[in-house]
C-alpha cells in the first residue's frame, strides 16, 4: 500500500479526554492494529475505519494503555468523529476491562493485541506455553465453545472462562498452529478430529446451509453481473465465472450421489485455526460453526494444506493424498476419494456464497471476502484437467 492520509484519533482511559491529528503514514505492510508502536502510542486500537479494505483518509482510533503521549501529541476535551458502528469490544473502555479479566488468568508476561476488526478481537498475555488468549465476537461462538468443552475437551485448547452475555472466551495456549508445523501426523491428526465432528451431534441452533441448496444459490451468484462487479471482480472474471457453472454442477451431484447428510462443520477448518501440541490437534476459532455438508470443510482445509511458504509444503510432497486417506477411514466411506477430489472447489463455492448473503449488504467498508474466495475458486477451476472453459 502507498502512503496514505489518516486521521488518528487517541481516546484517554478512564477519561473523556482526546487526543487527534491528521498524518501521511507511509507504506503499510502491516496490520492497522500493530501501528500503535509505528506511531509511538502505547494503545490498542479501537477501529481502523477502512484502511484494510483501502479506506482514505480513514479514521484510526486507539485507547491508550496509560495517560503518555509521545511528543507534540495533547490530551484535549474535544471529542473526534464518532466512532463508525462500534462494536463493544470498539468502544473506549472495553480494552481496559478485556486485560484486566484475562490477567486473572495470567499475571505475567507481555501483552499483545492479536488482531481486531468489525468482526472480533483477539488479546493474549504471556509466552508460548503459558500463554493465555482472549476472543470476542459478535456470534455464537462462545455458546459452541461451552458446549464442546463440556463434551469433547481434548477437540479444544483448554478453555479458562466462557462469558456467554460478552460474547468472550479465555483459553490457554494449545501449542502452534498448523500453518507452523511440518510434520504430518499434526495435519492428519486435525483432518481425522474434523472426521469425528462430522460424525458428532455438533452443537444446537446452528446456521444450517443446505448442500442441496447450492448450484441454485451458486448460480444465482455467479450471474448476477452486478453483484460480482460490486465485489471487484473484473469482466473477465465475471465471464469465466459464468463459464464454469456446468462443471460446478458436475461436482456438485458427483459429492451429492454419496448420499452424506449435511451435519456439523467447524466452518473455517485451516491451517490458521488448529493446533499441535506434539502430540495431540486441536480446533479452535469455531465462529463459523454450523451445519453443512462434511466436504466444505475438509475441501477448505485441502484449500490451504496447498499453501507454498507453509513448512508442510516442503517436508510433505504428498500431504494431500495423506489428509483423503485419514479423513475418508475415519469418517467410514475410504473408497470417496474421486468424489473428494471435488471437495475443494465446492468448500470455496459454498464460502462465497455463504459470504455474499452475510456481507452483501454491510455499511461500507464491508469485508471483501467474496471477492478473495471467487478468484481463489477460479485459479483451483484453472488447475484441474481441462481448466475452464472458455467464455462464449
């Protein structure tokens, strides 16, 4: 990203007091919530008002962690722009409760914001091992959380706290993420635990997004011109989109002859949302559990398995056909493997439109996650034998 004019605005903890200015930040290559130390506040930060979607001129807000303000900078009384449909966990004094309920559960180490956005927040206190993490969002997350560590605890990083009104879980770390890990048996270890909650009774009141639903849902998406310019994609994306309907609907009634019932998904099962302790995966990040059909999870975990800079890459050629071969025994059909092959495509189909429904109408700036799954489903389409194809 170029340089870019913003706004930042400063809220005082434990006052109404203020602190604003206009500034040019140069290139960003970082994430808005680590430019707290790029701007030499010790805060966190409230909103970035766009600026991961491409926002100018976005307003930053940040609650400071102390009364310190770096040089030039002054406390005043009067109030900058109201902050942009702040969530709770955006809204000035949320940040000094959140630490102060997760240093009950660790009184050492560093503080970190993990990550925040519209959609949730992520804290964290100490190192490694000891580490403990808190998470806020607006779903039903916390309620599915509670639910599986009370019935399946070794599925989970140990859960310390659930705050169903809040909205808040506190757990301990797990050990690292996947995308971390180069061994085998820790991603074949998390396809085979997706397996099992697959076969699983899941949990209550889940958003259910019928499998039988999707070539009438997904072409309706996919030839809707303006809906798709609206994501960004380009003409010639929207053509080859179009394109590739007869052979989504392929796939589609191949994985649908298998005669799986839809049933619970995790509902972002990648490499980002598991973890390996050494000996043992578990799941985390559950806030998109619902029911679906048992592929578009385990095709969204194939979709990131593929992922070149992840250690797994190099020290396992063969991941992929190791991942099909656990995750078909352990959910009892080993011989799907053509009818899986699909699985990939169809999960970022589903995503997609799953997303359009959510965020289509969303107060701008909107998350731009339709646009990302669609090209990401097109280069899939254009790797397969026969690619796409082409547009009349």
């Amino acid at each position: 990203m170029s340089s870019v004019a913003v706004r930042v605005a400063v809220y005082h903890p434990g006052q109404r007091r203020f602190a604003w200015r206009e500034m040019v930040l140069g290139d960003i290559h970082r994430a808005p919530w680590q430019l707290s130390a790029a701007l030499g506040l010790n805060a966190d930060l409230l909103h970035d008002g766009g600026l991961m979607f491409g926002a100018r001129n976005a307003l930053l807000s940040f609650e400071a962690r102390s009364k310190a303000l770096p040089p030039g900078w002054m406390w005043t009384n009067e109030p900058p722009l109201p902050l942009p449909d702040a969530r709770p966990w955006q809204r000035p004094g949320w940040f000094a409760g959140a630490w102060a309920r997760l240093g009950a559960h660790s009184a050492t180490g560093s503080a970190r914001l993990i990550s925040t956005s519209d959609l949730g927040a992520v804290l964290s206190v100490g190192e490694e091992a000891a580490q403990v993490f808190l998470k806020v969002g607006a779903g039903r997350e916390a309620a599915v959380t509670a639910a599986l560590w009370a019935t399946q605890p070794r599925w989970l990083p140990a859960v310390l706290s659930t705050d169903l009104e809040r909205g808040e879980i506190i757990t301990r770390s797990g050990g690292q993420t996947l995308e971390k890990v180069g061994e085998w048996r820790a991603w074949t270890g998390a396809a085979a635990l997706l397996a099992k909650y697959h076969r699983s009774a899941g949990v209550p009141d889940a958003a259910h997004h019928r499998f039988a639903d999707l070539p009438e849902r997904g072409e309706a998406l996919l030839r809707d011109e303006a809906a798709l310019s609206g994501w960004g994609l380009s003409d010639a994306n929207i053509k080859e989109l179009a394109a590739a309907l007869p052979e989504l609907r392929r796939q589609h009634r191949l994985v649908s002859a298998l005669g799986l019932p839809d049933g619970p998904v995790h509902g972002d099962s990648h490499g980002m949302n598991a973890l390996w302790d050494g000996q043992q995966a578990r799941w985390f990040d559950w806030s998109e559990a619902g029911v679906a059909h048992p592929f578009t999870d385990i095709g969204w975990l194939f979709s990131h398995s593929a992922d070149r800079t992840w250690p797994i890459s190099a020290a396992v050629p063969d991941l992929r056909a190791r991942l099909a071969d656990v995750y078909l025994s352990t959910l009892g059909i080993p011989g799907a493997h053509t009818e899986l092959d699909s699985a990939e495509t169809l999960a970022l189909w589903h995503r997609a439109v799953v997303y359009d429904a959510r965020f289509r109408a969303w107060p701008e700036p909107r998350p731009m996650y339709v646009r990302f799954y669609l090209r990401w489903l097109l280069g899939s389409l254009r790797s397969r034998p026969g690619g796409i194809p082409s547009a009349p």
